[in-house]
C-alpha cells in the first residue's frame, strides 16, 4: 500500500511537491520558533537565577522585606553553619553563601591621591575554593577579557566597561568605601586581577566581584552572608519540588517575630520572577500556538487546493468502477505521507537551523545597551525534547485534514452523472 502510494506521489511530481515544499518550511519554522523562545527565555531564567535569586535563597525574614537595597546589616550570621546543615538536609541542592553589597570605589594616581571615584555593586563570591561552582555561575572563565582571575583574597575582578571608563588596567589599586555590619565605615585595598564582560548592562555598568572571606573581612561580617543561595545539581529550576523544600525548611524554624530568624522562598518568590515566568510563558506558548495555527492553515488550505485540482480524476476512477471509500482512504493515505515526509524534513532542517543558533547565537548586545533587564548580550536557542515532535502538528494532521475536507466532494459525486463531466472535460480540452 505504502509503496503503491509512494509511485503515485513521485509519478505526479506537479501535485505533491508544492505541499511538500510548503509543509518542509512551515514545520522548519515551528522547530525553530520554538527552540528560539526556549533558549532565549531559559537563558534569562538562567542568568537571573546564577546572578541575583537561585533556584531557592535563604535569609533573614529583615533581609528578604529589603533585599533589593542589598543590607548587609541583616545578614545572616553563623552562615557557615547554617550552610552545612542546608547541605546535610537537602543534599540535591548545591548551597552557596554570598554577600551583595554597595558602595564607593576610589582609584588613586601614582603619588597616592584620588584620581577618580565611581559607584559600584559589589559580589562577594566563593572564588577560591578548590571545589567551588560559583566563578563558572558568573562565566568568569568566558567572561574574562583582560589580566586573569584572582589567586587570593585581595584581588578584584572588575567589570571591563567600568574598568576602561576609569581606565583603569590588570595590576591596579583601588579603594573600595562602604557601610559594615555594624554600620561603621568600611574601606579595604584591592588589587585588580582581570577585567570581565557579562553581556548585561545592569551588571556591565558598574560591579566588582571578590572572595567571599575578603568582603567578610572588608564589612567586618566575620562568619556573616547576605544570602545562601541553593541551585538544583540538575542545572533546572523545579517548581514543585523548590516549593516543596521551602515548605518543609520554613515548617521547621521556630515560630515567632524574630526578624533576624532565617527564610527561605523560591525563585518564583523573588523580585516579580513568579510574574515574568508566568507572563514570558504565556507569550512563548501563545506565539508557537498563532505559529502553528498559521502554518496549519496553509497546510489545510493547499491540501484542499491539491484535492480540488484532481476532480477529474477521482471522476475518471469512479467511472472506472472504483470505489468511493476506496478512493478517499488512498487520498487520506498520500495525505499522511506527504505529511509524514514533508514533517520529517522540516524538522530535520528545523533543528539544524536550532543547532547552529543554539552554538553560534544572535549578537543583541547593541539592542539592549539601554536595557536594565538582566539578558545575555548574546541570544541562543535550546533545543528540548519537544522540538522533535512538535513540528508533526501542522505538518501532518492539517495536511491530513486539508485533504479529508477536499476528498468530501468524492461521496457527493453522482455516477449518472460522470461520463457527461468526462466527456464534458474531453470536448474542452480537444477546443
């Protein structure tokens, strides 16, 4: 059956190419809309989740009221503690305790006087331990573009636009001025080890990143983080079982006011992510629906057009005493698979295309200089499971329904009436 469909497809070449071209694109498309909203929206959960909100947090119930201004006077304290027990109840999750920061940086000239200031914020990270995650969470390695990263506590990273707006270079001292725990003025001497460039204007203008124990040293917050941040092993954010953690820490803490008293909450409980994520999902889903209504559309009506075209020949068949079940099933048939290869090689071609923008990605570093959104400089797509199969959507089951509504018009043929079509068809033709 399949062999003596695949004759009749490749005998009328005329009849079967232009459906296949139409469903080969369209289903390109499908693959690669939906591979671009996915990587361009995991790829903004990502960074927002490495940088600034984890996949969970853990902090004091003051610091989370607060957190946006950064106040390290409501750190937590015994983070070390804390952090090795999260570690030992939740062994699934990689914890990471920080500290965020604002302050002053003061670059001196060569006799030692102020030669420029700026403001800047600042990361105190675990950059030095032999185990530790959190440079390959900031690209660090990728992201450096001058000197190198620190080798102790006293070196800096510095952002590269800051760096140069200051011009400042590799080997450089600087002062940095802030608030500490306690409130009191807090300066410490740097060094910078490398300039780097995250792709991101709200980091790019103006941040520093050190080791965790110098920015407990620099704001007198021995044994003290602003945060501990908690990231699935598995590199994804899980709603359900995040939520499922908080519950259960929460639960166990002790009830009542203490607003120095640790809190966990979700990624989606922070900084309006629950209605991003929410909304940039909406708008993914909407977008890859409209696609494939549209394309769905095309498909149905050229299946329809293919179907029309061949009137002569269902009449010639059925003048020929073939029946008419048998006439619409072998349409059906060379529907699915028109459809069938059509999808094949679409989403073949789809997930090329998704490959290579998944690998080389798209440049908008210039498009979101403006931008205070945290989104990489360079977009990329991802491929996920469902691209292998959603391109067969409108690919085949509206090519298919295109020629079922087409081959409809077979059961209301008359078979009195068929000689005089055909021989209407023939004195045309002969005029």
């Amino acid at each position: 059956m399949i062999r003596f469909l695949l004759k009749g497809i490749l005998h009328d070449r005329h009849r079967s190419l232009m459906p296949l071209i139409v469903i080969t694109i369209g289903v390109a498309l499908t693959v690669l809309g939906h591979a671009w909203i996915q990587g361009v929206m995991g790829e903004a959960y990502t960074m927002s989740a490495h940088f600034a909100t984890g996949h969970l947090k853990v902090m004091t119930r003051a610091y989370a009221d607060d957190q946006g201004q950064m106040p390290v006077d409501l750190a937590l304290t015994g983070s070390s503690g804390l952090t090795e027990r999260l570690a030992a109840e939740m062994p699934e999750i990689d914890w990471a305790p920080r500290i965020r920061f604002g302050g002053l940086i003061d670059f001196p000239d060569s006799a030692g006087e102020t030669r420029a200031q700026g403001p800047v914020a600042g990361y105190a990270i675990d950059l030095l331990s032999p185990a530790t995650r959190e440079p390959g969470r900031f690209n660090l390695p990728e992201a450096l573009l001058s000197g190198r990263m620190p080798r102790d506590a006293r070196e800096a990273l510095l952002t590269h636009d800051f760096a140069e707006k200051f011009a400042v270079q590799p080997g450089d001292p600087f002062t940095f001025f802030g608030s500490t725990m306690e409130g009191s003025l807090a300066f410490y001497n740097f060094t910078v080890a490398g300039t780097v460039r995250f792709g991101s204007e709200v980091l790019d203008h103006g941040a520093f990143i050190i080791d965790l124990t110098a920015g407990q040293q620099a704001l007198a917050m021995q044994d003290a983080a602003g945060e501990i941040l908690g990231f699935f092993r598995s590199g994804y954010f899980d709603a359900r079982a995040a939520q499922r953690l908080t519950d259960r820490f929460n639960s166990s803490q002790p009830a009542g006011t203490d607003e120095f008293a640790p809190v966990m909450i979700t990624m989606r409980d922070q900084e309006g992510m629950a209605q991003l994520i929410d909304y940039t999902n909406a708008i993914g889903s909407i977008m890859v629906l409209l696609f494939v209504v549209a394309m769905s559309v095309v498909l149905w009506n050229t299946g329809l057009i293919g179907g029309l075209r061949r009137h002569g020949e269902f009449g010639v068949r059925l003048a020929l005493g073939e029946e008419k079940g048998h006439i619409y099933r072998s349409l059906i048939g060379e529907a699915l698979l028109i459809g069938l290869i059509g999808s094949v090689t679409g989403t073949l071609l789809g997930l090329g295309l998704a490959w290579y923008m998944q690998v080389v990605g798209l440049d908008i570093g210039d498009a979101m200089k403006a931008s205070t959104m945290m989104v990489p400089a360079v977009v990329r797509t991802r491929i996920s499971a469902t691209d292998f199969w959603i391109g067969f959507l409108p690919g085949l089951l509206s090519m298919t329904l295109g020629n079922a509504l087409s081959g409809l018009r077979i059961y209301r043929r008359d078979t009195a009436h068929l000689f005089k079509e055909l021989e209407s068809c023939n004195v045309i033709s002969s005029a």
